[in-house]
C-alpha cells in the first residue's frame, strides 16, 4: 500500500522513475545515521537528458525551473530506492543547485525554485529546506540544472 507521500505525488499526476544508476565512481546515494545523501541528480526523464541549454542564453527561466523540478522528482526517486518508503523522509534538510549559466544570468534562484516549490508541495513543510542555487559554466550532458539533497530519515 502507498504511504501518504506516494498518495500525493499520484494526486498531482507524478509517476517517479526508476532511480539512475551512476554515471561514474561514485554511488546514487548515502544512508549515515539518521540522514541521506543524495548525489546530483539531473533531469533526466525516461532515462534521457532533458532540458538542455544554458539559462540566459538559449533556456528561459520558466523552462529551466520545469527541469528543476525534474531534478526534484529525481531525487525522491533516489530517496525510495534508498528507503524504500517516501514516509521515512523527516525533513529536506538542503538542496544544492547548480545552473547552468550564461555570464550574464544572475536570478539562479528562481531556476532552483522549480525543485523548492515541487518539494514543498509534495512534502509539505517536511519539504521546506536550506539551499543554495549557483551558476556553473556547463553541466554533464548540456543540461541546465543539476541538483543534489540532503535528507533527515527516520
């Protein structure tokens, strides 16, 4: 049976995917303790990089908050596939965003709200979080956004 988490991402019509394998020597995710780590997550939707671009230039920031929140859905991917049950998840303790950015781009906030939003509305105020939001020069596979989170478990 879904718990209440998974309720609520079938209420807004959310489909989480199967949790990406690594691209490289490193692992999806960490459980230490009562927190878990989960590496950047990209958006990725069924099994491919989506939202390519660089925002400023060639991405609009509406566009580049629609690939936040795939980011987003991507991390509660990893996040079941580490605990098996959304329930488990406390608190998100942080987010990391990395937005891929053209010199001049400088509102990288409003792109990681796409990923704030989504969480919150999902989780509730479990979802509300500490964050940071920069611009990079490029990110794996051009897309624009990458994401990474850090969770309290129970």
């Amino acid at each position: 049976m879904a718990g209440a988490i998974e309720a609520k991402l079938q209420e807004l019509g959310v489909d989480l995917p199967v949790a990406a394998t690594p691209a490289a020597n490193y692992v999806p995710f960490h459980v230490s303790g009562k927190q878990l780590f989960i590496s950047g997550q990209l958006p990725l939707i069924a099994g491919g990089p989506e939202f390519k671009g660089t925002v400023g230039s060639d991405v609009d920031v509406d566009t580049a908050q629609q690939a936040a929140r795939a980011c987003a859905i991507n991390i509660l991917a990893q996040a079941k596939a580490a605990l098996g049950d959304l329930d488990r998840i406390a608190q998100v303790l942080r987010l990391g965003g990395f937005v891929s950015s053209a010199p001049d781009f400088t509102n990288h906030p409003a792109v990681v709200n796409g990923a704030s939003d989504f969480l919150v509305e999902v989780l509730g105020d479990k979802g509300r979080h500490t964050r940071f939001a920069v611009g990079v020069a490029a990110l794996p596979l051009d897309v624009c956004v990458e994401i990474d989170a850090l969770l309290a478990v129970e």
